[in-house]
C-alpha cells in the first residue's frame, strides 16, 4: 500500500516535469516591445500595416491563423488586453498571408 502511493508520486511528479519542460520549450506568443509603435491602443488593423501581409515586417508562415493580436501578445508588463468580440480574421491578415505564400 505504500510502496503504491509512493509509485503514484513518482509518477505524478514525472507528469508535472514534463509538462513544466513542454511549456518551456513551446512556441509562446512574445510580448509586445516597449516602443512607440506597439501601444496597445491601436487596432488590430493597425498592426497588420506591419505585420500583415504587405508590410515591412509580416508575421512568418508559422504563424497561428488568427487575427485577434490581444487575445494573445501581452504588453512589455506582462499584462493581457483581451478585446471584446475581436475579429480573428482580417484583411490583410493570416488568410491573405497564407494565400501567398502558397503562390509561391
Ligand atoms: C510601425 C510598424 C509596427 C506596428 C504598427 C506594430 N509593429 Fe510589432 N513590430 C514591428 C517591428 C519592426 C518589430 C521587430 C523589431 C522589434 O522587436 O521592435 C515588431 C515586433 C513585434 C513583435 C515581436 C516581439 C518579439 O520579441 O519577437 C510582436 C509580438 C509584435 N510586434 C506585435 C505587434 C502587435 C500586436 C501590434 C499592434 C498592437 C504591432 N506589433 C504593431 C513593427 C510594428
Ligand atoms: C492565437 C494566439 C495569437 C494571436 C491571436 C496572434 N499571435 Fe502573434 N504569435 C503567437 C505565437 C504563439 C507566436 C510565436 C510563434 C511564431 O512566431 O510563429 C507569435 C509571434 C508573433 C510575432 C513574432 C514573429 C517573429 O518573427 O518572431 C509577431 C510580430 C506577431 N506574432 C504579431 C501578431 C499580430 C500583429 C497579431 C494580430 C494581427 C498576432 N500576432 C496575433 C500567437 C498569436
């Protein structure tokens, strides 16, 4: 009996372990930087103008297919700034990106 609890221990400690080093290993959304260009007042339309898909730094072909920018990429502090009822698809966005790259 307790050589059964202790091997359940190990086991649940193996668990946690492994899912520490996946979400360490994972693609985590990076944060916004600290500059002028990425305040999060902005809309999501504005930060396609870069990031989309004709813009001077378009997100790569990896990205996930989704719009929603704040849903994911917190400020440089760390904090969320959901939006209610954000679009996850814009023109622009990841379906324009996709579209050419395939053309590719
Ligand atoms: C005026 C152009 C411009 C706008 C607008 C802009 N960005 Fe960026 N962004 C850049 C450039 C250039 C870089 C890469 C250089 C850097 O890290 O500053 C970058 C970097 C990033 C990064 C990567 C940070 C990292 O550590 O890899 C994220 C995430 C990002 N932007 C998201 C956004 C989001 C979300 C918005 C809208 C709120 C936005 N950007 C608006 C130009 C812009
Ligand atoms: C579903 C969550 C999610 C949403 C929504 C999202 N991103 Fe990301 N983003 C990520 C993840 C995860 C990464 C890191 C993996 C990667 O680069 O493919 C990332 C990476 C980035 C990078 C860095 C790319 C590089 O070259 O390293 C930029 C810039 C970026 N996102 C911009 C945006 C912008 C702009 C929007 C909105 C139009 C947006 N993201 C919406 C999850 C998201």
């Amino acid at each position: 009996m307790v050589a059964g609890t202790r091997r359940l221990a190990m086991i649940v400690a193996a668990a946690l372990l492994g899912l520490a080093g996946l979400w360490a290993v994972g693609d985590r959304p990076p944060r916004l930087p600290a500059d002028g260009d990425h305040g999060v007042e902005q809309s999501e339309l504005s930060c396609l103008s870069c990031h989309g898909v004709s813009g001077r730094a378009p997100r790569p072909p990896t990205h996930p297919p989704r719009d929603d920018c704040y849903s994911c990429h917190r400020d440089a502090g760390g904090r969320l700034h959901p939006r209610r009822n954000a679009p996850t698809e814009l023109p622009g966005g990841w379906r324009e990106m996709r579209r050419r790259d395939e053309a590719r």
